[in-house]
C-alpha cells in the first residue's frame, strides 16, 4: 500500500515537472495550427530560429508563424527601429504584445525584424562589429606504377568583414611532380579591399605578387584600382562585377624573354552562392594591357564547398585557370588545376 503510494506522488511529481517544463517553454504558433515549444533563439526578419530538446534547432518561415510567446522577457524590434524590452505574447491571429516593465508595446509577427537575450549583443551591432575569420587548405595526392606523380598544394586565407567593407589577405602555394619533373611550382599572396560606399557600388584596391618558376616568372606583380558593383547582393547569394585600373609586371629568369611592365584594365567577376548544406563560388580575373590588348593574363577559380561532420571541416572539389596570352617560349598558355581540397575555418 505505501509503495503504491509513493508511485502515485512520483507520477503526479513527474507530470508537475512536466507540466511545469510545458510552462516555462517558448511558443510558436503556425498558419496550419501547429504549435512548436522550445527556445526562440533569434528572429531576423524572415526566419525564427526555435531550439528544441527533440530536434536541434529548427528554423521557421515568419511568414508561416501567426503567435508568438516567450517565457522570458527579451529585446524586440520592429521594422521602424523601435526597441521594447519584455515578454511577447500572442494577442490574436498575426498579432503580438511586448509587455515589459517600461513600456507595453502592441505589434505583429511580421513587423518583428530582430530579438535578442538581455545581456546578449544587438544583432545589428554584432554585424558591425570586426571579427577576423580564418580559413587554411591543403591537398596531398600522389600515384605510382605507370608513372610516378606527387602533387602538394596549401592555401590560407584571412577575411576581416563588415557589412560596409572587406579585408581579405591570403596566400597559395602548388608543386606537382610528374616522373621526376616539375610540372607545376608556384606561389601567390595578396590582399583585397573594398568598400560599400553607396548601397551596391563599392570601391577597391588589391594586390597580388608571386612567382612560377615552370612558366619561368621570377617575380610577378599585380596592383589594382577600381570600383565595384553588386548586381546580386542577397543573404545566401552575391554577384559583383570590378572594372579598374591596374599595373602588371612580370620578370622572367632568362634575360632573352623581355620583362612586362605596363598599365592596363582591371576586369572581375566575384559569384558565391550558399545552399541548406553547400556553397559554390566563381572567381574571375582579366588583366590586359592599355598597349596591346591582346597581351593579358586571365585567372579562374570555381568550386563546390560540402560541410563534413564538424562544421570547422570542410570538403572543397574544384578547378583553377591561369591563362596567359603571351607566355615564354616553349611554355603552354593555359595552366588548369583540378583539386580536391580539405579545408579548416576558426574564428
């Protein structure tokens, strides 16, 4: 009799905390009549980021959700900029209520365009802030039997980003050996920088310098000037047309190749595209000279990006062109590269 007793309290303690848990969980209401419990980890707009004990986190259409309701109070703000601290509560079908100690505030869901935890940054200001982000790759592949082939090749890259301007340093390096000869030994490092200066025109300078001892170049350099434009700036896509002007020199080992030291345009295309669980980006450089245009030098790079178990790991499968119209003699114009790269990024 008394353990059936102690069953009884410990059903009814169970379903307390239970029900006290239901309680204390945030709310979502959807257009189909579903309701989701968890924590509402952000909203920004279009999306409400709802963290769960029963799936991760699970991110909402806005536009499907018609109630709100948090357990504790927050920051919200509205689409006119105004900020209101406190609990949010469904007043309605698409309506909500900001209650806080200062102000009560009445609104609707699609008016909410950012939340955020008291003691946590504005997300606004966040996006502002400077953070360097860092990025490291590097590919080994090698064959034997018929022929003997090695190929090592590096890359690093650090990215310090706002949403007004972009500082890009980085560096590569490529050696492939074929039967015992050399058929690729090349270096780069530059830096790029832009700025957003009106809505999707941006100006930028850039530089790149390095060498490529099989096409025979000792030193080559490229500096650039000009301005930029995004025809597509979204969220999860961006495409950015350069146009500049630029100063190109490339000093060979043999003193029987003249050197090139000219002006000339500074033409390029930036495309990067991120999916549900993938990214694709195109790069492209065209640098002619103001004297002979037929004298240029065309850069390529294209990949896809797949996230591994760990989201700082990354597969990157690709291919990269380096063209130049005029090179010495004896060596092929086009150089392509395809690779299959692991890739590292940290904050």
């Amino acid at each position: 009799m008394k353990l059936s007793t102690y069953t009884k309290a410990l059903a009814v303690l169970t379903g307390a905390l239970c029900f006290s848990s239901a309680l204390s969980a945030d709310m979502l209401e959807t257009k189909s009549g579903a309701k989701l419990t968890g924590k509402v980890e952000s909203i920004d707009g279009t999306t409400i980021v709802l963290r769960t004990d029963y799936a991760g986190d699970i991110k909402v259409k806005q536009s499907e959700v018609v109630g709100i309701t948090t357990d504790e109070a927050v920051y919200v703000r509205l689409k006119g900029g105004t900020v209101v601290q406190g609990k949010v509560t469904s007043s309605g079908i698409g309506a909500v209520t900001v209650s806080g100690a200062e102000a009560t505030m009445s609104s609707t869901v699609d008016n909410v365009v950012a939340t955020w935890a008291p003691g946590a940054i504005d997300p606004d200001v966040a996006a502002l802030q400077r953070r360097w982000v860092y990025e490291a790759a590097i590919d080994v592949a090698g064959k034997s039997g018929n022929k003997e082939q090695l190929g090592t090749s590096f890359s690093a890259r650090a990215m310090l980003k706002t949403p007004q301007d972009a500082l890009q340093f980085y560096t590569a390096y490529d050696r492939q050996v074929s039967d015992g000869t050399k058929s690729a030994d090349q270096f780069k490092a530059g830096v790029d920088y832009s700025n957003n200066f009106a809505g999707r025109t941006s100006w930028y300078v850039r530089n790149e310098g390095g060498y490529d001892r099989v096409k025979g170049i000792e030193l080559y350099n490229i500096a650039a000037a000009g301005l930029g434009y995004d025809f597509i700036k979204k969220a999860k896509q961006t495409l950015t047309g350069r146009a500049g002007v630029s100063f190109r020199y490339e000093g060979y080992q043999s003193p029987l190749i003249e050197d090139v030291k000219a002006a000339g345009l500074d033409l390029g295309v930036n495309h990067t595209y991120t999916g549900t669980f993938w990214s694709v980006v195109n790069r492209v450089s065209w640098v002619p000279l103001f004297e002979d245009f037929a004298n240029y030098r065309l850069q390529h790079e294209s990949f896809l990006e797949l996230p591994l178990a760990s989201p700082q790991w990354k597969v990157r499968l690709g291919v990269a062109n380096d063209y130049n119209s005029e090179p010495a003699p004896g060596i092929e114009k086009l150089d392509t590269t395809y690779f299959a790269r692991l890739v590292l990024s940290f904050k």
